[in-house]
C-alpha cells in the first residue's frame, strides 16, 4: 500500500491598482522649437511591479482634442517612482491632458 499525502496551500495573488491608486504629479513646458511637453511623475504604491502603457489626449481650455501621444514605462517598482513623457509636435495651447482613460496597467515579472 502507498501513501499518499495532498498539501493544499492558497496562494495570495497581488491585484493591480488602477490608475487612480496610483500617486502622480504633473508638468508642462513648451520647449525650445514650440511643441509642447506634458510630464508625469508616477509614483506606485502598490504591492506590485508594474509596467505601464499610456495613451495621453490633449485638450484646450474648450475641451476640444488638439493632440494625442503615448508613451510605455518598461517597470515601476513596488514604492518607486517613475516618469511619463508626451510629447506633442505642433502642438500649443494645452489646457489639460486626459491619461487615466488610456492607461493600460500590468504586471511586471
């Protein structure tokens, strides 16, 4: 007779925040040639590495779209901190920038 003996272990899998649980502050410049440069500071204070892609529309103070960039952050750290970039080539008159809406976030192994 064999014995056989089953360990059953539950294993926790960390979710991934949503951009609103992530930490950001914001800046912007027109630079040298006059295209417009949209910063992000992105702070994750999740219990997770992740990667983010993003999408970023630009609107003018009437809420008009007047550009549109992306940018990829390859990994953020748990409790790191890292920037996004967009910039708009031609593009003047930014009032604000929609990225929350276009932010894809995953998992970094």
């Amino acid at each position: 007779m064999v014995a056989l003996t089953v360990q059953h272990q539950q294993v926790k899998i960390a979710e991934l925040p949503t951009a609103n649980d992530l930490e950001y502050v914001e800046y912007s410049y027109v630079d040298s040639i006059g295209d417009s440069v949209y910063v992000v500071s992105v702070k994750n204070n999740s219990d997770v590495d992740i990667r983010i892609d993003v999408n970023g529309v630009a609107y003018d103070a009437n809420n008009n779209i007047i550009g549109a960039a992306d940018d990829t952050n390859a990994c953020i750290g748990t409790g790191e901190q890292s920037y996004i970039k967009f910039y708009f080539s031609d593009v003047t008159g930014i009032d604000h920038v929609d990225y929350k809406n276009g932010m894809q976030i995953s998992q970094d192994d």
